[in-house]
C-alpha cells in the first residue's frame, strides 16, 4: 500500500462508514485495521482494538465523514427527477 496516498484512502474510508452509520455515531467495522488504526490517530474515531464489531465516531471524524462522503460522492447537479 505504499505506492498509494494514505490520506486520500484515509478520506475515502471514512467517508465510506457513512454508509453503515448506526445510532447516530456508530459505523460497522469492516475496512482494513491498519487504515482504522489510522483514523484513531487521527482523532476521528475512537480505538477500533476491541471487542465490539462497530467503531464509534468521535464528533470531529462524524463531521468529517459526512463532509468526505459529500466531496466524493455527492451530485454536482443533482437531478430534477
């Protein structure tokens, strides 16, 4: 995974648990540990190292998840459908 840039799969990533959000801050594990480990450091969810089979968002990485999942996969038009 060197040849690819971290932040940007980091970005992605979170912006992906969005759509197995639960709970209001809750998102199914489901992505590889060492981008999870990742996204603990850097704030935006707490410590995935453990038993439960979801992460919880701290409110900074909800944010941002929800601005991420907009940047990457939101309409610039949307229709008029």
């Amino acid at each position: 995974m060197d040849t690819y840039d971290q932040d940007k799969i980091d970005e992605v990533v979170l912006a992906l648990l969005q759509l197995t959000l639960h709970d209001s801050y809750r998102a199914w594990k489901g992505f590889d540990w060492e981008v999870l480990n990742r996204l603990y450091e850097k704030g935006w969810i707490d410590n995935p190292r453990n038993k439960a089979k979801s992460i919880e968002f701290t409110q900074e990485g909800l944010t941002q998840s929800e601005r991420f999942f907009a940047k990457h996969f939101g309409l610039d038009h949307p229709s008029d459908e």
